[in-house]
C-alpha cells in the first residue's frame, strides 16, 4: 500500500496581507529561480550549482521547435487572481493567484484547478500575456477531481487575438518531455522543463483539506512552486496533455498533474449545453501494485487475464474506503480487488468514471476477488452532485451546510450531518477549527441543514441554548456546551445558494429573529471558603462575578472577539461592576454576567477609562436574589512590604487564596503593540506580590483581614510576542483609592467626564534628572516630598491629533501642576478636573513654567465603524494616537476579512485612507460619501498611507455582492447601544446589512481558544 504523501503542497500562490506595499509585489528575493524561459530568458545552472541566465537562442535545452511551441502556448495562459469570499467545505475565505488556460476561446473557457475554482463562492479576475484583464466566473467544478472551469467574456480582449489550446490526454506517456506554462511562485510567467516519469500515481493527499482521489495521477520532475495550480502541461506540439495540481515540499523536484480524460469531457458537456453527470458508490479506490494485489487475495488466473488482457498495467484497483450508510455498504470490503463492471474487465480509473458517470440512478455490476473468491454485487450509482454541497446558511456569526462527500471520504464516516464551515459568533467553541458537526440545538436533533434552519427559526435573540456536537477529528467524543445565541448584531438568516449561470452565489432570506424573552428573576447562593481563616476577607466571594464579552467586530486592533475573567461588584444595590479592560475593551459589545454561578444577566458599559485599565459595567439588580455584596473599597494606599490576601482566578476561573507581602510598587510601562496598535494602559502604579498564583490568575484582589479592598488584580494586554506570536498579557496590581475619582461619581448615579494630559510618562531617577538640567533644591524637594522614592516623570510621547497646538514636548521633566510637585503617578490625577494646568517643567536644561491644556476624554472612544469591502474603518483609535507622530487622516483600516477586495489589493490594517479617486476624504464621512459614488464591480483608486508614513496608493475592485458597506454609529436610543446601516445602491438603510463571520475574526489567534476565553 502506498503511503499518504504528507509533505505534498497545492500550487496557488497564497497573498500575505503586508502592512506596506512592498517594492517588489511578487517579492523577488526567496523564491529562488527555477530552471526554465522566463521572459525570453533561460534560467539554468551550470555545473558548479550558480544560476547562469542564457539567451533563450543559446540555452540548448529549448530547441527552435520548442520556441515556437511556447509562443504559441503562452498567448493562451492566464494568470488567475481569485477569493474565496467564505469559509466553504474543506477551505477557509483565502485570496490567492493560479494559473489558467483557455479551451474555448469562442465562448470563453477557462481551465484549472477545482482549488482555484474553489468550492465556496469565488470571485476573481484573470490577466492575458499582453496585460489584458477581464473577470471570471465558475461554470463548473468538479465534486472529486482537482479541475474546474471559469467563464469570461471574449469581447473584453481587444488587443490579442484568442486561440484555444487542445486538450489531448492521449498523449501522455512515460518519457515524453513537457513544459510547465504558469504563474510560478507570482511571477507573470515561468515556464519549466521536464519529462514524465509516471502515469500510474495515486492522487496525492494534502492532509485535511481538499484532496483528489479515485483517479491516476502524472508524474514529473518540474520544480513548479507556489501559483503554478491549473498551469497547462504541453508537449512540443503544443497540445496540453495535463493539468499542473500539486508537488512536494520537501525540497524534491517532483510535481503531480492531473490527466484530461475527465476535464475533457466535463468541457464537452458544458459546449453542448448539457450537465456533468457525475456518478459514485462511495467508495474510494486505490491503485495496488499486483504483488500486493496477490497478498490481498487475487487469484493467479484472473492475474494472468489482467495481464493478457492490459499488458502494460502493473496494478490493479482496490477498494480503500468504503463509506458507511453508501451504496457499496455491506456489498464492498476494504481490501476488494476490482476484477469486472458490467461484464467488462477493468483495471483504470478512467474507464470506472465513465461507467459510474452514465449510469446515475442505475444499478451497476462488480465483480471482486476477496480472499481469493469471487464475489458478484449489484450496486446503485447515487448522483456525486447530491452529495456535495452548493449552499450554506449564516446564522447567529456562524455558517453551516450539509456534510460534504470530500470531508465523509476523509473521515470514512456517512455522508450526513450539519456541518459548522465558520465556527464563528455564536458558534464559537473550544476552537476555531472547521470540522465541527452539530448533533443537537436546544434538545432537537439537527440530522441535515434543513431540520437545523428550523430549530434555529424558533430560538429567540439572546436565548441561551445547549448544543451538542463532535469534531470529525474525534467522532468518539460528543460535546455539549451552552451557546449564547446573537440575532441582533447579525440578525438576519441567510441562505446563500451557489448559481452556475452567473457565477455568483445568490442569497436569500429565511426568517426574521424571534425577539428576546423577558429576563426573569433568579435565586442563587455564593460557595463558601471554609479554608480561609478570615472569615471577612473569604466573604469577599460574594463581590465576584463571571464576565463574559463578545465583540461582534473587531475594533481598536483588539485581537480577540470574545473574552471571559471576573468583575468586583462595587455597588450591589445598583449593580456597578469594575472589571478589566483587557476583558471589556469597547462598548461595541454583548456582555454577559454569571452571579454566583447560576444566574445570568446581561449588562450595558457604563465607564471606559482611558488610561487604567479598567471599565464599570451595570447589569439590572432587580434580575438577581442573591446575596451579592458590594465590595469595600479601601481609601489608603497599600504600602511595599505591607501583608495582604491575595485571592484571585486561575485559568481554570477556579478561586485561589494565599496569603502573600507587597512586593513592589512601581510606575509600569506596558509595551506598546508595534504590528496593530491596541487600548494599553499608561501613567499608573503597579502592584506585584510575592505569590506563584499571581501569574497564574488574570483577576482578583488584594484584600486585608477585616475584606477591605486594598487593590485590584487584573489583566493587562500587552504586545504581541515576536517568538510565539501571541497576545502577551500582564497580571498586576491597581491600588483602589486611584478608583475614587470615578467610583465616587459613578455610585451617586453621574457618569464622569474626566480629563486628562495627551502625554505618556516614565520616571526619571535623581541621577538622570540631574544631568537633565533640574536643579539641587527640585532634588531636595523631591526627597522630602516622597522619601519611598526619589523620582519625577518626564514626558515620553506626545499624543498627536488633538486640535491645539503641543505644548510639553518629549524629554520634558514634570516638576509641579497646579503648584503641586509630582513624584508620584496618583498626582497626576489632578489633570482630571482642569482644561488647564500650570506646569513647572525642565526643557533642555532650562526651567520654563507653562499653561497645559489638557484633553477632553468624550471622544476617545470609538463611536462610528465603517465596514468597507472587507475593511473595518474608523477613527485611529486612542492606542493610535499615544503611538504615531502624525495623523494623516481620520480613516483608519482597523481590521480586514479574508477573501476580501481589502484582503486580495492589499490594504492592511494600520494603512490611513487619505483620498478615494483623487478626492481627499479626511474622516469617514468624506470617505462613505465618496465610495458610495464607485458603481459596483468596478476599479477605483484609494490614497493611503502607512504606520510608518510611507504614501502609497491602491487600486480595488467593490464588491457589494459579497462584501456590502454598512456602518456602526453609536446610539444610546437602541437596544444594542448602535445603530446599524447599510448602503444598499448608495443609499443608506437603518438596521440593514449583516456581518458575516469572517469580519469577526481575521486575525484572530487560534491559541486564544484555550486562554479563558473560548474563542478562536
């Protein structure tokens, strides 16, 4: 038996979204050079390994003959730009290039592979030798075999004349030396020597993705690399005998293609207006060499019969996998050797395809050896269309459709099931794996997408339901969770269904959410905490709840789109909560709060502060009979070295005490995020205490004996790990009495309007104060004022974009505001309560006295969200302003979809959007105003600039079909707290639109699954 081939690679060439256009787009450098004509230059090496260029005249591989042949060969090569706009099947929303071929110049016909094509809703475009481009559309893509057909329109090609190449499967054979015509690894276009070596191999398998089988495949030496899919494989007639599909990726110079018998036909079929039958049993047949073929059974006659009858097989067909609940069930074994159908003794693939092919919905006769004795069965041929699924229904963020026959034949499980292709928004479980089949919603069984579109019509918004389901990596265990399901950020129910005709997916809607159910009140009790000594400090359980948010979309450069730690009630008769903003990062948000472990109520942000790290979120009280306790929040600072309870939750949000000593107490500085900056917390105090448990538990508090409060524990989001690219998040404490200027406000029923100072600080020790120019008297004050710690801050950055003139500069040293001499981060508070502050500073050795403006925090928060093909677009954002030294304008790229105009043209997050088709558009207004005017499907030019101020600018394709503008604008008056508008034709719509799942999460870690925060 042959093994799966587990390092064999697919030849489309995958996008890398860049945060700058690179100078070089197909990146020259690293994809190395193969051996071949590219632009009328050979590429070879010579003896000693160095790559030698040659006039193509002078290469002597490449004949006169062969010349003329690739002339006439690459004026019928196209390079294919495509997306897959959706996570379909076995592939997730990808922008990618390949290669084609046209086979029908006259109605327009394009060759590649099924991987390009793609099972999923497709758009993409194609670019002729001569830089022509056109767009093209699937007409066809076969359910098994890696090909499939695109459509474009003829007339749009003026200046070159179209020919058609011919497909001639007969003529491949073993030795016959070929050429490779495509897009290798991006470029225009590479053309690669080689010489066929086998027409026997199994199909390769590519691990759990798409993969071919039940057919042969050819084999040769050609070094094609990535974007070569769907290349045409020529003889020096110029005839394309085969079709370039995969290759190895462990260096060796093997390539695999895929013989024309059955493209061909499926060709022939779609010229004549017919369809493409296609017919199975389900079952997976394999080439077996007849050594082995005897070990499993076969018997010397009909070996020898084989061998009279097709003197040149070495092997014979063998049944691999047989799916349960198939046609072939009980009839076929793993193991048969396939001797006889209808009477006609067979050994090759092609004819099987042709029998199976022309008899859908007809029985079929096959003869096997089992053990060395014939067995004779009557087979039904199901319809391989039937089986493999052309639509999918979104609900609630995530996407589902009917099992398809590639992931049943993977697992060998039965072609049946409800299957999650985007395991996103509400269902969101323990990964975002695809591969997830739901067994059961709400206590109802789901067995087909049908049943599951009308148990998910009768669930209401908001309700909370058990669903049960297995990974087809692990169908022995059945999983049960409770999923909180979202009908009003993505409200609608669509059926998207795939249409041939216009080569686009048409959608539909299947029902309008059922509203939510009132909230009822529950009973519930808090656990105890026996062990602890202090029975007022262990009462503090009853301050805790579980806070669970998920984001609908990605805003700010959050890297998550759900998170789940603890709160600390401050005000149980009102129902505040103080919790991180590492768990609560904007308001665009559902949050979910569990009391006591039994009750969940929904709650509203109420406070975002701008600098500490924390947010006050309030649920409903009146939800609640339980004995929730406000937390006493302790007014004096918690001192270094001071004894303290630590209790906090672990990963497992499991509760944890110990008693532990303060550390240390020190003004921290949280990494910024370099690669997409995100909401961190400046200018505070942190607290470290001399307990393991601390790293371990993201929430918490420092509590004395007699439960007061002394300090929060809390998670703190930091940079992103170059090493491990992962989210990096500190656990540190936050002393309360910093809480008061907003805790105070907020329990009298006023929500504060804080100001602050646009700068960020770091501290300055005596030494370095002094060689910046500060005097021996500011010293001695500085050691009389704060004896724990001789320091003052200077200014670190600047934050840009306010409307006033800067007035501290970086380097500057703070001495006194209002009067008051700063040396520690508490006294900055005072920037809270004045438009201006008299600052004492040291500038370049000179003391200066300054009126500071300070800045008005109402509009550091996001309040407007534009979602333009694919692209989430708002204000840069507070992270944005601390970190970058100029705005260029107030369209900022936050996030992107997969397999989106955003995503393919490259525009990538952190890019500003100054101008759209020569008109500046300085804030989203402009910005939606101008892109409303583009007509659909058609080019237009974005000015955009980097992070790192290098101007560039973008040419995209809208694509509203898939990809449709709408806006978010925060609005206090709805439910949800924002409004929701879609353009349909320009034209705005309140409450139109639907998010689709990929907007959720592109960029979204898969470790952040296991984080304490089930998602991706």
């Amino acid at each position: 038996m042959e093994q799966h081939d587990t390092r064999i690679k697919r030849k489309e060439h995958p996008v890398p979204g860049t945060e700058r256009p690179a100078k070089h787009p197909r990146g020259e450098e690293g994809y190395g050079e193969q051996n071949g004509i590219q632009n009328g230059v050979y590429h070879g090496q010579d003896n000693d390994g160095d790559i030698q260029s040659l006039p193509l005249a002078v290469a002597a591989a490449e004949t006169a003959e062969w010349q003329a042949t690739i002339e006439k060969v690459v004026r019928n090569v196209v390079s294919i730009h495509f997306c897959q706009t959706h996570s379909f099947d076995t592939d997730p929303a990808i922008s990618s290039e390949a290669t084609g071929f046209v086979v029908d110049a006259e109605r327009g016909y394009i060759l590649t592979n099924r991987h390009v094509v793609c099972a999923g809703p497709f758009w993409g475009y194609c670019i002729f030798d001569n830089h022509e481009e056109c767009d093209v559309y699937p007409v066809y893509r076969d359910p098994v075999h890696d090909f499939g057909i695109l459509r474009f329109d003829p007339k749009t090609i003026k200046y070159m004349p179209l020919s058609t190449l011919e497909l001639r499967p007969d003529q491949a054979h073993v030795g016959c030396e070929i050429r490779v015509v495509g897009n290798d690894a991006g470029e225009k276009l590479s053309i690669l020597s080689g010489v066929i070596s086998r027409l026997d191999r199994n199909a390769p398998e590519y691990g759990d993705g798409y993969s071919d089988f039940n057919t042969n495949y050819i084999q040769a030496a050609a070094a094609a690399s990535g974007g070569s899919s769907g290349s045409p494989v020529v003889n020096i007639d110029g005839n394309a005998i085969a079709l370039q599909a995969g290759g190895r990726a462990d260096g060796a110079a093997t390539d695999y293609f895929l013989p024309l018998d059955r493209p061909l036909r499926a060709l022939r079929c779609i010229q004549q207006g017919k369809p493409v039958a296609r017919g199975t049993i389900q079952t997976q047949w394999m080439i077996k060499p007849f050594d082995e073929c005897r070990r499993l059974g076969l018997s010397s006659a009909w070996e020898a019969a084989v061998r009279k009858g097709f003197p040149k097989e070495t092997g014979m067909l063998v049944a691999e996998i047989i799916l349960p609940e198939g046609p072939a069930d009980t009839k076929l074994e793993e193991g048969d050797v396939l001797i006889k159908v209808n009477g006609e003794l067979l050994t090759q693939f092609v004819r099987l395809d042709d029998i199976l092919d022309t008899h859908v919905g007809q029985k079929i006769a096959l003869l096997v050896q089992r053990g060395g004795k014939d067995v004779q069965v009557e087979v039904d041929v199901g319809d391989l269309h039937a089986i493999t699924p052309d639509r999918f229904v979104t609900v609630a963020g995530g996407s589902f459709h009917d099992l398809s026959y590639q992931q049943a034949r993977l697992y060998a499980i039965p072609v049946k099931g409800v299957y999650v292709c985007e395991a996103a928004g509400s269902f969101r479980f323990e990964s975002t794996d695809s591969g997830w089949l739901i067994d059961s919603i709400d206590q109802k069984k789901t067995p087909d997408l049908k049943t599951f579109i009308e148990v998910m019509k009768g669930i209401p918004d908001r309700a909370r339901v058990v669903v049960t389901y297995k990974h087809l990596r692990d169908l022995h265990t059945l999983n049960t969770s409770i999923i909180y399901v979202d009908r009003h950020w993505t409200s609608k129910m669509r059926m998207a269904v795939r249409n041939d005709e216009t080569g686009k997916w048409d959608f539909t809607e299947l029902a309008d959410p059922i509203p939510a159910s009132p909230p009822v009140p529950r009973k519930a009790n808090f656990i105890r905490l026996p062990s602890v000594r202090d029975p007022e400090a262990a009462d503090i359980i009853r301050s805790f709840v579980r806070i669970s948010c998920s984001m609908p979309v990605k805003l700010d450069g959050f890297p998550r789109a759900r998170k789940v730690g603890f709160g600390l009630v401050i005000n149980a008769e009102k129902g505040l909560v103080i919790v991180s903003r590492a768990i609560v990062p904007y308001d665009l948000c559902d949050i979910s709060i569990t009391i006591a472990d039994s009750i969940i109520v929904d709650a509203k942000v109420l406070f975002l502060h701008p600098l500490q790290n924390y947010a006050i979120v309030q649920y409903d009280p009146s939800l609640v009979q339980a004995p929730v306790k406000s937390a006493k929040l302790s007014s004096e600072w918690i001192k270094q070295g001071a004894s303290t309870i630590f209790l906090g939750f672990n990963q497992n949000l499991r509760v944890v005490v110990a008693r532990t000593t303060v550390t240390d107490i020190t003004t921290v500085a949280i990494p910024a995020n370099a690669a997409a900056p995100r909401y961190r917390a400046i200018n505070l105090d942190a607290i470290t205490v001399d307990t393991g448990l601390s790293s371990q538990c993201g929430s918490g508090v420092l509590v004395a004996e007699d439960g007061t409060v002394q300090a929060l524990w809390m998670s703190y989001l930091g940079e992103r790990s170059a090493h491990t690219n992962k989210d990096i998040e500190y656990h540190l404490g936050l002393a309360t009495p910093s809480l008061f200027p907003v805790t105070n406000p907020i329990q009298s029923g006023i929500v504060p309007k804080l100001r602050m100072l646009n700068i960020e600080t770091n501290t300055v020790q005596m030494s370095q104060a002094r060689i910046m120019g500060v005097s021996e008297e500011w010293m001695q004050k500085v050691e009389q004022e704060n004896p724990e710690r001789h320091q003052l801050f200077m200014v670190r950055k600047v934050e840009c974009g306010h409307a006033f003139p800067q007035v501290l500069q970086e380097g500057d040293v703070i001495l006194t505001l209002n009067g008051k001499l700063i040396t520690r981060v508490s006294e900055l508070d005072v920037m809270y309560d004045n438009e201006i502050l008299d600052a004492v500073i040291v500038r370049n050795c000179v003391e200066m006295n300054l009126k500071v403006p300070t800045v008005s925090t109402d509009d550091l928060e996001t309040d407007r969200a534009v979602i333009f093909c694919g692209a989430v677009l708002h204000r840069p954002h507070h992270a944005v302003r601390q970190q970058i030294s100029k705005m260029h304008s107030e369209v900022y790229v936050s996030a992107r979809t997969r397999g989106s105009p955003s995503y393919q043209y490259g525009l990538a997050p952190t890019n500003f959007i100054t101008g759209v088709n020569g008109v500046e558009t300085k804030d989203l207004s402009s910005f939606v105003s101008e892109v409303n005017k583009i007509p659909d499907n058609t080019y237009f030019r974005l000015k955009a600039v980097t992070f790192d101020n290098v101007r560039w600018v973008a040419t995209m394709k809208k694509n509203e079909h898939y990809f449709p503008t709408m806006e978010f604008i925060k609005d206090p008056n709805e439910s949800c707290g924002w409004r929701r508008i879609s353009y349909e034709g320009g034209s705005p719509h309140r409450g139109a639109g639907t998010l689709t799942a990929e907007i959720m999460d592109e960029g979204i870690d898969q470790e952040d699954a296991v984080d304490g925060d089930d998602i991706e």
